[in-house]
C-alpha cells in the first residue's frame, strides 16, 4: 500500500532525461539529407524519446496503451446526459473489440489493457464529502503504477468513467485555480441547463474541500476518482521505467497534472497528443505550458487521441532511423 | 496534347461528390458506441472519403504517393540557399529509399512514385520571360494527370525543387493579391538578404506579366513551374477518377490552387493535410477556405505532410468499419 507520504518522497527524486542521447539525435539530425529542422516536431518527438527512454536510437517496438475506467457518485448530480452503467457496458465493448480505441490501436500497432477500477463501488459525490478516502485514492495509484509493463517503449494513456469530466474539471480548478464555468464543458454532449448543473456542481465541490485542496494529492483524492488516481500512478512509474508517455484528452490531462504541480518538470517525460475538443483541455494545456500535437476535435476519451498520434512518432522515427546522410546520398549540403 | 482550352472544358464539367455516400456515412456514425460526433474531424475524414470516393463504405487499400521534381531558372536570382543540382541529387535520393518521404510513405503503407519533369531543362527566370510556353505547361500537365492511376483509393502530392518555393509565392500572390513580402517564406533556410531578394523577385515577376496573370492557367505557364503544373493535373485527374486527394504544403497547394480559381468547389475532392511552417501557407490555406489537418511545423516538402497524415485517415476509417453500434454492444445510447 503507498501512502501519500511515499508518493511525495518518490516525487522528489524522479529521475531526469538522458541529455546525452538527446544530443545524439540532434546531432544525427543534421546530418540527414532534409534542410535543418524540415521536419519540425517530428525532430523534437525523436529526440524526446531519445531523452526518456535513455536510448540515442529510440525505439517504438512495444507501444501500450492502457485504458483506466471508473464510477463517479457526482452522476447522481446529473451532470452526464449517459447514465452510469455505461461505464461498465463500455468496459465490456472494449473487451469485446468494438469500441474506438479498438480499433485505433490496431491500426497504430499498439497493445490495449483496460483496467476497471471497482466499478461496482463509485466514488462518493464530492458535493458530499471526498471523492475517495487517502486510502482509496492511494489504492487507485498503485494499481496505476503496477499496470506499467517496465520493458515498455512508449505508453499511451486513457480513460473511460461517466461524470469524469465533471472530476476532471474540478480538479483542474483546485489544482490552477478559476471556478466551474471556467473548466466545465459538455462531456458526452451536456446540455444548457447540464452545463449550468454542472458548473455549480465543481464550485460547490471546491467549496466543500477548500481547506484541503491546495496540496495537488489531496485534491486528487477529493475531487478526483479512482481512474484518474490510476492514471497518475501509471504516470509516475512511467517516469521511474524510462518510458514516454502520451496523454490523451481533458480527463487523462487533468489526472496527470498533479505530478507537474508536486514538482518543476514532473510531466516532462510526457506529451499531451490531442487537445481535446471539451472545453477545459486547451486551457489545461496551456496551464501545464505544454502544446498538443493534435488538434482533430475529438472529445472521446478512451486514450484515442493519444492512439492516433503514436504513428506521427512512427514517421519521426522512422526517418531517423531510416533517411540517408548528404554524404551516402551524394547530396550538396547547403551552398 | 491537353491545351488550356481543353483543361479550362475540362474544368467547367468537374464530377461533383456523392452525397448519397456521405450521408451513409453519416447514418451510421450515429449508431457507433461513442457520443454523437465525438471523434471529431476523423468523422469527417470518413463521410468527405465517401463522398469523393463515391462508396458508401470507403477504402484505403491502394494509398498512392506521387512526388514530381522541376527545376527553376530563377535559382539563378539567388532564392534558395542550396544548388539547383539538389533537385537531381534528391530524385536520386528518393530512388535510393533515402528520403525522409521514402520512410514515412512505408510507415503509412502507400506506394511512393518519383516523377521528375526535364530536369535538365529548367523553366525560364520568371523575372525575364514566361517560365514555361503553354504548351510546355500544358505537357507537364498532361504528365501529372496521366501519373494518376484510374483504381487509387486516396492520393497524396508532393513536389521537390530548389527554387519552387519562390514560384509558389508568386503563383499565389498572382491567384490571391498580395505581393512578394506576403507570401514570401524562407523555403530551404533562406537569411534575412536572400528574403528581400526572394520577394523582389516575386515583384518583378508579378510586375513582368501583369497583364497575363488574372487568368490562373497563364498565372501558373508564366510563373510556376513543371512540377506545380504536374500537381495540377494530377490533381484535376484525381477528380475525374473519383479519387480524393490530400495535398501537402505550400508549393503543393499553390501548384493546385488554380483549380479552386476556375470553378467553386474544384478543390473540394482535396483536404490539405499539414499547414506548413513555411510563411505563405497559412494565408494560402485560409485563402481557400480550408482548414489543415495537421500542424507539426514541417516544411520539407516531398509530399512529407500529406503522409504523415495518411494514418490519421486509416484510423478514422478502421473506427467507421470496425466499431460496435449500441445495439450490438448492449450499451445504452443517451438518456
């Protein structure tokens, strides 16, 4: 069992990227026959996975994508227009093949592992009291981190829960202030008077919790759920296995934050891949000073936008690893 | 022997898109196990597929790639920092699979054709004379349009050509307004003298055939180059065969804008796929009221842009073909 107490030691000593495999990049990188810097981020995401995965040639042999999904007790509040039982029904899709992510992740050469979190036992509403006890939350992280195979190349995060992006939003709120209206959006589809329930819904949950929420653990803990714990925890031991790692939308982002806030570069060995089309993404994004690869206006969930962007790494990579220099090709470098 | 009266016929009968196709795709979005619109602009990838494929049930097996090389005779007014013998070097290059294109077309799965256009005669300094005769533009056109093969599910175009970056600027200035600092980029890695030279060719250009380029074939004869002209025809036969297309970057817009010019919607069978980082794009992109796909600060040309998102297309439609409806999956559609 970790405690919080655990999870903040191992915070402070996360380990740091391989410059030196950075630079190799770099310098491979000038060499290759492209005018300097043609091929924009494609160069910085070899050289990114270069520096996390402690390799100067990076590799995307085993690319994971895990799918964390929970209850919520804020749906009593009526902020999904889907009822609960969804979240199991789609547990029980993804492991049957039909859902999105399926077959994104087959076309992206990626494994899939869904990991249901006590489906059967919500969160409690966090109108009411904390979401989940340091406990429960702490329970939810090791399962997380223990769900990260260490032989790993690149993991691509996600999740899947009715009413989390109402936990989401509240604990994007806690974490970089503003209220409800400012992180709310409409989920699976809300309507005007959903957004109105449930921007009241986040700031009467950050009310009830203001004296705990200042520490980023405890206002998962309150505010948060048991998939978004999970996604933390699956993040950090990312960090401790040297593997990169690709956030999906608004919920998995939001699950993740609290590592960039418990230290400076908490969430460097991390990528946001898709900037959510839900309203509170972009301004997470830009909270987290991070920029999105993709922007398709896909508000799914389910590491899908995480899944579509693993084969623009496949390209940088495979450039990297495959583009003749200017000297095997026999071209004039610039005049 | 195509004449620009027989393109410009050719033009005013384009084949319109298939809307019955779309709006199946469309119908059967709505029963897929995610919320309504929810994978966003991968939806739309798959009903304009449809659409311009003319099935209802899109495909992506025969994924084509065809890349043409030109040479410029303004190379000669110092616009680009490399040697125009690069051209030549490079089609060595893609032939030898050492190019970053010959890499990601095999990460994407498309087939990679090289065509280039005499390089060994370039056109004419477009400062001085015409850079091609009609008939010489007309021919290039002919050979861009028979490189399209009648049974390709989606093209992708690209060019390579030292110069033709300063070609496509004045091709769009000539289409859209503007004059060379609007529209100049620094293409290759052009300095700061080499941009002030590169835009007072674009002026002397624009000034030198005035009086032929309100018309957007003379525009493309007297100012762009074989490779531009082969995109344009290849791009028009594209739309003949029932094929869309994705189009790559600035020289490759530009190359196809004049279709656009000579009848609304006559590039509607074609999605831009990567805004590139090369400074007209972004004007010529919303010049023709389109939206980009993907925006990864490439600018390298070689149909690079389009491959990289030639994936992005395949997932969308691997969901479309392969996804659960709520029935099938026993999962509860809204409330």
């Amino acid at each position: 069992m970790i405690e919080f107490a655990a999870i903040r030691e191992q915070c402070r000593t996360l380990p740091t990227g391989d410059a030196g495999a950075e630079a190799a990049v770099r310098a491979r990188q000038t060499t290759l026959t492209k005018p300097p810097g043609s091929l924009g981020r494609l160069e910085d995401l070899v050289a990114w996975l270069a520096c996390w995965q402690h390799r100067a040639m990076p590799r995307l042999d085993r690319v994971a994508i895990l799918v964390f999904a929970g209850n919520h007790g804020v749906t009593g509040q009526g902020v999904s227009p889907y009822p609960p039982e969804v979240t199991a029904q789609m547990v029980g899709n993804f492991a049957a093949g039909g859902a999105a992510i399926n077959q994104i992740a087959k076309a992206a050469g990626a494994t899939l592992r869904v990991v249901p979190l006590s489906l059967e036992m919500p969160t409690a509403d966090f109108t009411d009291k904390p979401a989940m006890s340091p406990q429960e939350f702490c329970a939810a992280v090791a399962t997380g981190y223990d769900a990260v195979a260490p032989d790993t190349d690149l993991l691509c995060l996600g999740e899947m829960g009715i009413g989390n992006t109402t936990a989401a939003a509240a604990l994007a709120a806690a974490l970089f202030g503003g209220t409800g209206s400012d992180w709310a959006g409409r989920g699976t589809g809300l309507d005007d008077a959903g957004m109105a329930r449930k921007q009241s819904v986040i700031d009467r949950g950050l009310a009830r919790h203001a004296c705990m929420i200042s520490d980023p653990l405890a206002a998962a803990a309150c505010l948060g759920g048991r998939e978004l714990a999970a996604i933390f925890g699956a993040t950090l031991a990312a960090r401790q296995h040297n593997i990169p790692v690709l956030l999906d939308g608004f919920v998995c982002t939001a699950a993740a934050a609290p590592l960039a806030c418990l230290i400076p570069g908490g969430l460097d060995h991390a990528v946001i891949a898709h900037v959510s089309a839900e309203a509170g993404h972009r301004r997470l994004v830009a909270a987290l000073h991070k920029q999105a690869l993709l922007d398709l206006g896909m508000r799914l969930g389910e590491a899908s936008g995480a899944a579509v962007a693993v084969p623009v790494l496949r390209a940088g990579l495979a450039c990297h690893q495959g583009m003749a220099s200017f000297a095997e090709a026999g071209v004039s470098d610039q005049a």
